[in-house]
C-alpha cells in the first residue's frame, strides 16, 4: 500500500510541475500564489512588517518525490550524516541508529547514558564532530533525570569501530535549572564554523518556569554556545557580565527544536514553538532579547491572553516570521544543493500538527514565499536535513526516513 500511495503522490507532484505555464513559474518564484494558510488565526494581533506572517504562496516547479527508504524507526527524533553518506539517527527512548542510503538500519547503538522519555523528553539532537574521520566522536542532546528535576544535557562519546556502542560517553553541559516537569527540552545542536557547539533549550513551558527565558542567571528559553568541553566560548556577548552566565548566545525563546546556519551569509537562524499561533522564525544575534513571554503573537491553549498581550516592545526582537495557526515546527536545514536550482538557499523545516514540510522562500533576510511538501502523507515531521548526496532527508514520528530529491 506505501508503495502505491508513494507513486501516487510521485504522480501528483509530477503533474503539478508538468501543468505550469511559464508565465506561473515566475509567479510560483515571485511568491505571487495565494499564501498557503487558509484556516483563522487562533488571534486578532496584528503583525509588525508586511510579509511577517501569511506570504505569497510558492510551488515548486521541478518534478521531485519524497520516497520512504524505511518505516521501521522507533520515533526517530534527530538524523545527521555521516562522513561516507550515511545518516546517524537517535530515537526517543534513548537509542541511535545508523541507516544506509536505501534504508538498511542498523542494531540499536549501546553504551549511551539514560534518558528520561517522559513527556517530550528523551534522546533528541545529535550532530558528528568536524573531524569525525579521524576522531570518530558524536555529540547529542537529550533529557537527563537528576535528583531535583529534569534537564537539558549535552553529551559526547566515540563510536566504536565496529558501530555497536559508544564508548566513553560523557555529560559535557547541564542547562540549569532542573525542574520536575517533561515539557520544553529544546535539543537541537549545531557545529559553527569555529568547531564550537551551539544548543538550543526550551523553558519548560510551565508559568513558573517561564520567566526564566528573561533571565541571564538561567539556562531556560536560550541559545547556547560552547566548546566541545562544554566550556562558555570566549567572545560569547555575555561574558563578563553580573549575574550572567556566560554560555548564553541569545535569550526570550519559548521552546527552540529548529537550529540552522545559512550557507550563503553564515547566519544562524533558529525557530520556535509557540502556544496557541505564534511559532517563529528568528535569525539570531549575539547577546539579543527574542522575547518570550512579555512578547508574543500567540495565545495561552486555553484561550486566554499570554501576559499582558502585547506583541512589540522596545528592546525585544521580532521573529523574521510566524505562524498562527501553527505548523509546530520542528528541526530545519537550508538548501545548498544543485540538483533543485529553484530551491537553492531556502528553509526547509518540519511540522508536527502541521504535518509537512516547511519550504520557505527567504531573500535579504525575509520570507518572501512559502511551500508545504509532502502534505498528502499525514505524518508528523520531527527533522530534516540535507545529505551528502544533496538530497534532503526526513524523519517523521510515525517512524519514517524519507528522502526527498529531484524525480
């Protein structure tokens, strides 16, 4: 049956490139469309800038397919490659898994410290050090139980030559404070250019707890940037400062599972879970104030205003793009291949509720057009990247690698 529906939705996209004057092309790359999002605002706020939320929708003109290479992950939660093409993925339940390019995965990697599952915890963003070849080292994030609550960590450890274990995994970072809640873990992690680590944490969602992505003394609601010892890089904009810690890169995130450097400009982009509208996309600089909570253009899931529902303040910085309704986004990777001109230097970023892929369209650091891919296949995207290959990889939490690339 996957295998017809997978044709089936081959067919469709196909069509759809194939039924296109040139005259929609241009539109189509213009982001002239209507935009994609038809459903009410859960709001009535207002967004600062023209094209901040709701843009022109785009179509991909090239014929491409999303072909599934496995269904057999158990709720896969973050996928990066390896050296030789191969992609490295963790489950929820604390386990990695290596799979090849057509899908053949691997026994479950042992000797990777215990996780906490619970709620949205587990093993969750995991990245390959720059030397890997030579090193053999992997670096994740997942949710740690402590005696006083649960955490964000940051872990390494070498893969064994055989691929079976990893060996001398140990707890680099601890973003502090834990709380006992199993909500808002972040978890995504990056390489800079410098070799330097860059983390994302959530606020742990609860009233509580949600100040805390205000405060400098806090781990909560930040970006983070270390070395691979989990020291504070030197330079970070805090350093330095009374009552800071000096790891913090940015600050005022809600819950971030989307990290991603442009491949053009070196930029670091990340987005955000919102409550009820309001998801964001941000780029980020050094030592900036993104808001949450005093700011956003979301709603408590009760319906009821966050804070005092306002939704632009001196000082705090508005997300390049939201989304209300949301798509709840989760993981991202910018486009840098040949093999879809069209798609050169676009975001694409995964959807929970919104089940598809995100493909934005962003020129001087605006959306200018917006796609949803794979929609027809109701599932649940938890990240995306883009391979050696150049072809862009999927996984969903139904348990789903895709590969998606030109037909």
């Amino acid at each position: 049956m996957r295998t017809i529906l997978m044709f089936i939705s081959g067919v469709t996209f196909t069509l759809a490139a194939c039924g296109q004057t040139s005259s929609e092309k241009t539109n189509a790359l213009k982001g002239d469309g209507a935009p994609v999002e038809t459903k009410k605002p859960n709001s009535d706020y207002k967004s600062a800038f023209p094209g901040q939320t709701r843009v022109a929708g785009v179509k991909t003109s090239t014929a491409y397919e999303g072909k599934v290479l496995t269904s057999d992950l158990k709720s896969p939660w973050g996928l990066t490659s390896l050296p030789d093409g191969r992609l490295i993925i963790t489950e929820k339940k604390g386990t990695m898994r290596i799979a090849t390019a057509a899908g053949k995965l691997s026994e479950p990697i042992t000797g990777i410290p215990a996780v906490n599952s619970d709620g949205q915890g587990g093993l969750l963003g995991i990245r390959v050090d720059p030397a890997f070849e030579q090193n053999r080292m992997i670096y994740w994030v997942f949710s740690e139980a402590l005696p006083e609550g649960n955490l964000t960590a940051v872990a390494k450890g070498k893969l064994s030559a055989d691929e079976k274990k990893i060996e001398g995994a140990t707890v680099i970072y601890q973003a502090t404070p834990a709380y006992k809640g199993t909500l808002h873990y972040g978890g995504r992690i990056l390489f800079d250019k410098a070799g330097n680590l860059v983390i994302s944490t959530g606020e742990r969602s609860d009233k509580v707890t949600r100040p805390q992505a205000q405060e400098l003394n806090s781990s909560l609601g930040k970006v983070i940037r270390i070395t691979k010892e989990g020291k504070p890089v030197a330079g970070n904009p805090f350093e330095g400062k009374a009552n800071a810690k000096p790891e913090l890169y940015s600050y005022g995130h809600r819950n971030v599972q989307g990290l991603a450097f442009h491949p053009v400009t070196g930029d670091l982009w990340e987005h955000e879970f919102g409550p009820r509208g309001g998801d964001e996309l941000n780029r980020i600089e050094p030592g900036k104030n993104y808001g949450w909570p005093t700011i956003t253009y979301g709603i408590e899931y009760s319906g009821d205003k966050v804070g005092t529902a306002i939704q632009q303040k001196e000082g705090l910085e508005q997300p390049v793009y939201y989304w209300d309704p949301v798509v709840s986004p989760s993981g991202m990777t910018f486009y840098s291949g040949d093999r879809i001109p069209e798609w050169k230097n676009n975001l694409f970023i995964g959807g929970l509720s919104g089940m598809h892929i995100v493909r934005l369209v962003i020129e001087n650091n605006k959306v200018v057009g917006e796609e949803r891919l794979l929609a027809d296949q109701y599932q649940r995207f938890r990240d995306v990247t883009q391979g050696k290959d150049g072809a862009l990889y999927a996984i969903t939490d139904q348990g789903r690698l895709y590969r998606i690339d030109k037909k």
